[in-house]
C-alpha cells in the first residue's frame, strides 16, 4: 500500500496537494461510520404500504432533512415542485405510488419527498456557477447560486459549499482552489462521485465507487440496503436512502440466485440547471437516473439486457452509469444524454489498460478541471496496482486513497458480481 500512497502524494493537481484537505479526508474516514442496516423491500406489497415497515424507523430524521431543503431550494422553483408534488404518481409514474406511501408514513409533506427524490439534481444546481456573493446573505440573481445555510454571511456556489464540512482556514483554502478554475474557464468542477471497474487476471470483474456528495447528517443517516424481493425470492440488492425511492447502485441477482450483473450511476458535469431538470420532469414525466438504474435493476437479468436499457430510456439529466458484470469483458462506462446514451466505454484488454476503466464526472475523452482531477491520481493507481493486483481489498485501497475519497465522499462500496460481494459504508465525519 506504500506504493498507492507514494502516487497520491506525488500527484500535482492544486486540491491534490492541499494538505488540510487530505487531513480532513483521513478524519472523516478515521470518524464515525456505519455500514447501512439492510432491510426487506418487497415488489409483491402494494407500492402505498411498501416502505411503510422501514419508514417508521426513520421519522426523527424528517425534521433535520426539511430545514435542509428549506436552506438550499430557491424561491423560484417551490412551484414546480408543489405542481410536481400534486401529481407524484402521474410525474413518477413507475414510483409515484411509492412517493405518497412513504410521505404518509414519513409524516412529511409530498413535496418534501419530490425533493427527496430530486436530491441529485438539487446538487446540480450550481455545474455552472459563475457569480459569487460574499458579502450578504442573499442569493445572487445568477439561478446557479443558491443561499445553503442562512445563518452564514456568504453565499456558497455548488462547488463551494461542500466546504462547509471544514472549518477555518482549510475552509477558505478549499474555496479559494474552487473558484480560480471557475473564473478562469467557467466549467464544471468538483463532482458527484468516483466508479471503477477492473478485470483481473483470473477475469473477475471488481466495481469500486465514492459518493461525494458532502450530505448533512440527516440526509446520511437515511441511506439503507435493501434486498428487493419477488416471489419469494431476491431480485437484486441495492442502496438508497428512505423517501429516495431511487438507488445509487445495486446488483442483480440472476434466476440461480447468483449474481449477474451491477451498476453505479455518477453525476455527469456536463450540466444541467435545476429549472432545467424540473421542466423536464414536468414536460416529459422522466424518470431521474437513480429511478431509471433501480428500474433497470427490476427488469433486467443480464448484463447485455441491462447494458442496452441502460443506454435508452429518458431521464430528467445526464449521468454515467457503471456497469460490472460476472464474466470476463463485462465491463463499461455509458455516458447519457437526457435521451440515449451519447457514448459506450467498454473494457478492451486487447488495448493498454483497458483493463479497467474509471470515471469521475467528466466525459473520459476530455481532460478533467484542474480543481477536481480525480481522474489521473485513481488511474495511476491502477496502473501501479495492475491486473494482477486486482482484488476486494486492494479495491477498496483505491476508493479509500485520497483524492479519490475526500472531504466530499459520503458513501462508498465494492461490489463483485461473480462472488456476490457486496459492501458499503457510510461516512459521518
């Protein structure tokens, strides 16, 4: 491990180096964590009650989680979201149902739970940030800011406040890196997770991923696994959050009760604006991408099937989706559009590294931001790792290297479909 930590630290991106933020990484994940309570979700059940029994064990946390949508949902799109929330089964016609289950067993209102259910795109908010304001606590006009703690007497942008989790002068540091990319090219940057997937050189399949989305804790306290079930028998398991009907990632169970096939879905900096996302959900009834990868889940028992559904169905914005698969090849990275995929990545061992592919959120073919480059530190440690050194442990070795796991980093898992492997955890610090 000496080596990957030698890479890391040699690597010279600005948030790289930044020694305050590596030491708050390390703190988070020395800190407080917890591995998600697994809980029964069957699809037999009627959609209103289906939730109902994990619910109620999640009731104190509603009042944390509605002060957080008060701080950060501009005034502007409480509308659309209460035209939304007035039709949730009409809007979310695969999961709306589900929606007004979990409100009234939730003790919140609907519109509470579209946010739930919107958290993603909320986090988009801000991809195209370009105006600051640090000197009121009021939201600039720019629709790509928004006012995150009203106690604070400065407005953080997307990027910036996932600062928040540091204090002081590590704070400041990591908002001062964010803002000099976003003035000198306007672009997007810090991001919404890290994926990997690896062939071995006994052709097994390793998935990794980070979810960075610098949650308050009440919003973390919610996430869970679930073993969904039909028939009597287990579908897939996945991980989401109470009242996110939605998963994160989740691997399928084929009709042998092996594992088949799983996915992870990143944030894509492409962008997208939270009016944007909302209209299309008003206009189209689209599915998130988190509802799309839990519906894929549901209907798909190979990897091939899930792979070409996964590259179709309309969503309300663009994301990657990381497949892994229990055979060998059976690996790739799609890059969607609102409407098909706009590029397959697969693995190719007949090129160099092709091995494996990692992705961030940023298309693969592009260079990353300089602030948020994730992407060449987590790639030169799997090239140092290689094939051979492709296993449970050292994948988790690579998720948990900083910067691939960092202040930001909230959940993270491995996942093998060829063994059934499957574990996460939940970052509190």
């Amino acid at each position: 491990m000496l080596a990957l930590t030698s890479i890391t630290l040699s690597y010279a991106a600005p948030w790289t180096q930044n020694a305050e933020l590596r030491a708050a990484s390390n703190f988070r994940r020395s800190n407080d964590s917890f591995v998600p309570p697994v809980y029964t979700l069957d699809l037999d059940a009627p959609a209103a009650t289906r939730w109902a029994h994990i619910a109620k064990d999640y009731t104190q946390y509603m009042p944390a989680v509605t002060e957080y949508f008060e701080s950060v949902v501009p005034a502007w799109a409480v509308p659309l979201i209460e035209a939304i929330a007035g039709s949730v089964t009409s809007y979310f016609t695969d999961y709306g149902d589900e929606m007004e289950g979990l409100a009234t067993a939730l003790g919140v209102k609907k519109g509470e739970i579209v946010l739930l259910n919107l958290v993603m795109q909320i986090e988009s908010l801000g991809l195209n940030c370009s105006n600051w304001n640090e000197t009121a606590p009021t939201v600039p006009d720019d629709p790509g800011c928004m006012l995150i703690d009203p106690k604070q007497t400065w407005c953080y942008c997307h990027d910036a406040h996932r600062a928040g989790a540091l204090r002081g002068d590590a704070r400041d540091e990591f908002v001062e890196v964010i803002r000099r990319p976003v003035e000198a090219t306007d672009g997007p940057h810090p991001g919404l997770c890290t994926s990997v997937v690896a062939q071995n050189s006994s052709n097994v399949i390793n998935h990794g991923r980070n979810l960075d989305w610098n949650l308050p804790v009440a919003l973390r306290n919610l996430v869970v696994d679930l073993d969904v079930m039909r028939g009597g028998e287990r579908v897939y398991r996945g991980t989401g959050a109470v009242g996110f009907v939605g998963l994160i990632n989740g691997m399928r169970m084929g009709t042998d009760g092996k594992s088949v096939w799983a996915v992870s879905v990143d944030a894509r900096g492409k962008g997208g604006t939270l009016f944007d996302n909302l209209l299309q959900a008003l206009l189209h009834h689209s599915m998130t991408p988190a509802q799309h990868l839990r519906k894929v889940l549901e209907n798909e028992a190979t990897y091939d099937g899930a792979v070409a559904s996964l590259q179709t169905t309309p969503q309300i914005d663009e994301n990657y989706f990381i497949v892994s698969g229990a055979a060998a090849a059976q690996g790739v990275v799609i890059a969607r559009g609102r409407n098909k995929a706009d590029d397959v990545w697969p693995l190719n061992t007949t090129e160099t590294d092709g091995w494996f592919r990692l992705q961030t959120n940023y298309d693969h073919w592009n260079p990353p931001p300089v602030a948020d480059d994730r992407r060449t530190p987590g790639v030169a440690m799997m090239k140092a790792l290689g094939a051979g050194g492709v296993n449970v442990s050292s994948t988790w070795d690579v998720i948990k290297a900083f910067p691939v796991f960092n202040p930001h980093t909230d959940y993270s898992v491995v996942m093998v479909p060829a063994t059934g492997y499957y574990s996460g955890m939940v970052w509190m610090g």
